[in-house]
C-alpha cells in the first residue's frame, strides 16, 4: 500500500495526506511520534516516495505540535537525521558508529538557521541509541529469517550427513591436486581489497608508460589498436581509483587526459586527441558517482568542445551575442578585443569564497594570433566530423541519475566553469549558464534534503552572476533564475514549510546588491510574472517577495520605486486571500513606501493603499469571527 500512497499523483498524495491526518501525535515527543509513524508504513524502496511521506509526517507533528519547532522544514530534516541515527547505530555492517556530539553537530543550523537546544538533540540520541526503531520493513525481514532458520532446523539428519560427507570428499580431492601442482605459485585473491595496494604500487608507471603513446613526439600513424589499448587503460585506472576513492590517483589520470584531447592548447588535433575527448565522455557516463573533483576537468573539456563545435558549425559565438561592441573593434588577425576593453570582465579580487576557493581550473589559454585562429580552425572541423553531441547532452540529462554527493561536486564545478566562461577577457560563453539551467531542471525532482544541497551551490552561483558587469549576461542570469523559479513553483508546499522562501532569497539578495537598475527592474518584472502565473501555489515565498518590494521602496530612482509599489498594491488587492500568515510581512512592506520622502506621490498612494489594506484585514476578520473562529478558505479554493 504504501508503493500506491508514495506515488506523484495528485489521487494518491490525497490519500496519503488524509491517512496520516488521521494518525495522532499530539503531546508525544518527536522520536516518539516518529516511532508511531512508521508502524503504520511499509516504507517504500523509492527514495522518492519515502520523501513525500516524511514531509507530510513533519507537516502533521508540528501543526500538533506547535511551537516545538521554527517550522516544518526542521522536523523534515530531523526525521531523516534520526532514520539515519537508526540505521548507524544498530546496523552490523556499520563499525563506526556515530558519536553523541557528531550528532548534535549534524543537526545545528536546521531550526530556521537557528540551533535546537543541546540536551534535546541528546535526549533523542539516547533514545534512539539505546531503543532501536522497528521498521516494518525491518520486522518482516527479521520475521522471514527466524521462519527461514526455523525450517532449516528441520532439516533431517540424513540429508546433513550426505552434506558432510560430500564436502570432506571434495576437499581430499582439492588436497590430492595441490600436492601434484607443486610448481604452482600464482595466488587467487577473492577480495577486492586485495587490488588497492597493487593498483598504488604501480599507477604512476602505468600513467608515464600510457603518456608516451599520447605525447606528440609520436606520429599520428600510431596504430589505432594501440590508441584503443592506452585509453582502454586510462579508463579503468580511472574506474579502479575512483572505486577505491583514490582521489589523487583518479584526478591525475582525468588531468592526463584531458591535455591530450589539445582543446586548449594551440595543437592541431589527431585521431589520439580524438579518442582521448570519446574516453573523457565515456567516463563521464559510466563513473559520474565517483568523479569527484575530476569533474572539473570534464565540464572544462566540455565547454571547450562547445566553443569549437559552434567555429566549426558557423554559429553565431556568445561573445558576439553579449560583447558587440568589442568584437567589432576586432584586435589584429584574430579579431579579439584588446586587453581591458569596456565590458570584459576579470576575476574580482578578495570575493571569492571558500567553496570557489576550492575549486582549482586551469585557467583558459590567450588566444592572440593568427596561428590559433587556423589550428583553431582545423580542431572545429575535426571535431564536428567526429564527435556525437548527442552524448555529451546525455551527460547533463543524465545528472538526474547521479547520487546526492556527486550531483553536488557536479553542480559545483559546473558553475566554477561557468565563471571562468563569463569572465574569459576576448571570448566569453554562456554556455555552461545554460546548463546549469538545464541541470537544474532536471534535478528539481529529487529528495528535498539533496535539492537543498543543490540550491545552496546554485543560489550563490546565481546571487554573483546576476551583478556581472555586463548588462547582457546579468540580465540573462536574472531571467534564467525566474524560469527556475516559475518551475519550482509548481511544486506544492505544505504548511510550514520555508522550501519556496529559501528559493526565491536570490531575488531579494540581488535586489539588494544589484548597481544596475536594467537589473533590479528587471527582478521586479520577473516577479510580477509569477505572481501573476503562480500566486496560488505561493505560500512561504510570499516573505521573500516582499523582502524584494520593501528593498524596492528604498531605492532612490523613483522609477524603481514605483514599479514596485505597484506590484505590491496589485498583489494586496488581487491575491489578498491567498498571502495567508504573510499578512504583517505585506502590511510592513507598504508602509516602507509611505515612509519614502523622496518620493511623494507614491507616499500618498501608499497611504491610501494601507488604508484600503486595513479594510481588507477588518473585514476577514469580522468574517473569521462570524464563522465562530477558524480560517477563512481563501478565495477561488
């Protein structure tokens, strides 16, 4: 039943939301509650699934429970925290168990960016160290093998004895063999293990052995099946490490690799840089879990062939698309801006931050001559004849497959490129922005724990580009953020929950430090849209909104102000039913207008508005009181 209740459907989310409505946790501690939950389950293998029912199971305690938690969104994350607790601490397979402080380490930061009270993450590692929680799950398998172990003891005793005897007669045979194989000094391991220390012993003369048939000393009449060997050797070594998780040894083979393809290095590529690029992408397919840093590397690999691929298609190039100006005052035989030309952007000094820190890419080539302009040429034709584009989307649409951890590294290193394309003096691309869109569309679907993860990389990521110095691409990211946003809407927010505020901050950090008023009227615009597409699935994204709109009543060009004004007197008077608990945050935002000196006629309009929003208030009030207490149901449903 519970594969049926977990399902996406609008029927079985339905279902799902009133059965557990109808389970009572009022007055039981959360590990308590917890408990009771998930004797009523037989949880679901789909990650998926078990989400919707954990959300809807916060959803439900605090509304019981209320004043327990900031919102719902912590009891969420503090569920999984204690499943994961459960399966640590009384799980065989794990030696390390999980100590009280790593516990309560784990979970600070969850209460609305607050910490939950020490003794009370303690409590509930003792409770749940010291009592296991049952799973049904877990119970069905414990109950399956005491009936499997019951069976066997039945066993007859003639049957156990031919068992026997069979085994001792295989084994004298096995002893007779070895005793006539003693020349025989080969060693069969079983043990997987077994493979590391070998593989360490030996993977930097099999790096430095594989290089020389790749280095460009050797003609390109190298035979193919030589080339097919190397790079069938470079991909397990990649495979064995990253299996291992051998960082060192798996990045330095992708590094190796990928300076043979000679995307940027001026060299005219052969039949071998060719194959180096096909095994890049087919490691990106098969071993994404376990890349890592490597990652880098390959989306490097990748935007590059992208620049190439468009000179060799006769596309119109994003540096022509976003710096006009500088492209028409071509810079000698290869048409390129000259250094420090109006628009083009280097790496902002001392604004890093830790994550960017981390994230070491070579940086991209100068290119400055004519010679680059013809081998440039040469590669684009080379690789367009080729290579199959088709499976380089296929690495971006198949991100979604990826597991939590490598989804992040993947996202992380996929905006660290972007910059580098953004801020590239000559030849910007825009290319990795619209995949992180892409990417960002096909993952929207995941556990909310991970999407969170997600979001964190991208919400930064989206907060910088948005301010670049190029009007172009900062208004490209803006509206990249509102297709992001206008989908992520879709998706239904329970009660207090804060997953929408969260993904809409961007906008009100933008808002805040954006210099460009193309910019922040733009944000207002983008705004304007989803309200006017989304407004009945808002719910905890009514604060950021008007976090935007109070930032716009402070800003200094009247034109700024009044579009803002605007939107938010037509969102109060047309979707006032709909902005529910976010009332005093609605109420405070058009009294910043009424507070704006510099700008009269909109004080007064301001003025008027509070006074009609005052009526609206008394009078859902009076209808609240009329009902005899409860919520009035907003309007249209």
């Amino acid at each position: 039943a519970a594969q049926r209740l977990g399902e996406g459907e609008d029927f079985c989310k339905q279902v799902l939301y009133a059965y557990v409505d109808s389970i009572d946790f009022a007055n039981l501690t959360f590990d308590q509650a917890l408990r009771r939950f998930l004797t009523h389950f037989w949880l679901p293998g789909e990650a998926q699934k078990i989400d919707r029912m954990m959300e809807k199971f916060a959803e439900r305690y605090c509304s019981q429970n209320e004043g327990v938690f900031a919102n719902a969104d912590t009891a969420y994350v503090l569920a999984y925290s204690l499943i994961m607790l459960n399966t640590d601490a009384h799980s065989s397979q794990i030696k390390k168990k999980m100590t009280q402080q790593e516990f309560v380490n784990m979970n600070r930061g969850i209460n609305d960016s607050g910490d939950l009270p020490t003794p009370f993450l303690e409590s509930l590692y003792q409770a749940i160290t010291t009592n296991e929680i049952k799973i049904k799950e877990m119970m069905e398998h414990e109950r399956r093998a005491a009936a499997a172990s019951s069976d066997a003891a039945r066993t007859s005793r003639s049957k156990l004895f031919n068992l026997e005897s069979a085994i001792m007669v295989k084994e004298s045979q096995e002893l007779f063999k070895a005793k006539a194989r003693k020349r025989a000094v080969y060693h069969s391991s079983r043990n997987v293990e077994h493979a590391r220390p070998m593989f360490e012993a030996c993977w930097c003369a099999l790096l430095a052995s594989w290089s020389t048939i790749m280095e460009e000393r050797y003609d390109d009449d190298v035979p193919v099946e030589l080339v097919a060997l190397v790079m069938r050797g470079f991909a397990n070594a990649v495979h064995i490490a990253a299996e291992f998780g051998m960082a060192t040894e798996r990045d330095a083979f992708v590094t190796m690799l990928a300076k043979y393809t000679y995307l940027d290095s001026g060299k005219t590529m052969g039949g071998r840089n060719i194959e180096a690029f096909k095994t890049i992408l087919s490691l990106a397919l098969t071993d994404g879990d376990h890349l890592g840093g490597a990652w880098a590397q390959v989306l490097k690999c990748l935007s590059e062939f992208q620049r190439l691929h468009m000179i060799g298609t006769g596309a119109k190039t994003d540096a022509s698309i976003f710096f006009p100006a500088a492209r028409a005052g071509a810079n000698g035989a290869a048409g390129l801006p000259p250094p420090g030309a109006p628009g083009l952007v280097s790496p902002p000094s001392g604004r890093l931050t830790a994550r960017q820190q981390s994230i070491l890419i070579q940086p991209a080539r100068v290119r400055n001559s004519s010679k680059d302009a013809e081998v440039e040429a040469v590669n684009s034709a080379t690789m367009v004849d080729s290579v199959d584009v088709v499976a380089i989307d296929r690495i971006f649409s198949g991100s979604a497959q990826l597991n939590a951890d490598a989804i992040v590294e993947f996202v992380t290193h996929l905006c660290a490129v972007s910059r580098e394309e953004l801020d590239a003096a000559g030849d910007p691309q825009v290319y990795s922005l619209q995949k992180i869109v892409e990417v960002a569309y096909y993952n929207m679907s995941r556990v909310r724990l991970v999407w969170a993860r997600i979001w964190e990389v991208l919400s930064e990521f989206f907060a910088e580009v948005g301010q670049h110095p190029n009007l172009s691409i900062a208004m490209y990211a803006v509206d990249s953020l509102r297709q992001l946003a206008t989908k992520f809407l879709e998706r239904e927010e329970l009660l207090n929950y804060q997953f929408q505020r969260e993904f809409l901050k961007p906008f009100q950090d933008l808002m805040g430090a954006a210099k460009s008023v193309e910019v922040r009227d733009l944000i207002l615009v983008c705004l304007g849209h989803m309200v006017q597409s989304r407004a009945r699935s808002i719910r905890s994204g009514w604060s950021s909104l008007f976090g935007v709109l109070s930032l716009a009543a402070a800003d200094p060009l009247s034109s700024v102000a009044k579009a803002g004004f605007d939107l938010a007197r037509d969102t109060v008077r047309e979707h006032f039913a709909l902005i529910g608990d976010h009332h005093p945050e609605g109420v405070s935002c058009i009294a910043g207008y009424l507070r704006q000196r510099p700008h009269v006629d909109i004080a007064l309009s301001a003025a008027h508005c509070l006074a009609d929003y005052a009526k609206l208030l008394h009078a859902a009030a009076d209808a609240v009181g009329g009902a005899g207490g409860g919520e009035p149901a907003p309007a249209g449903g």
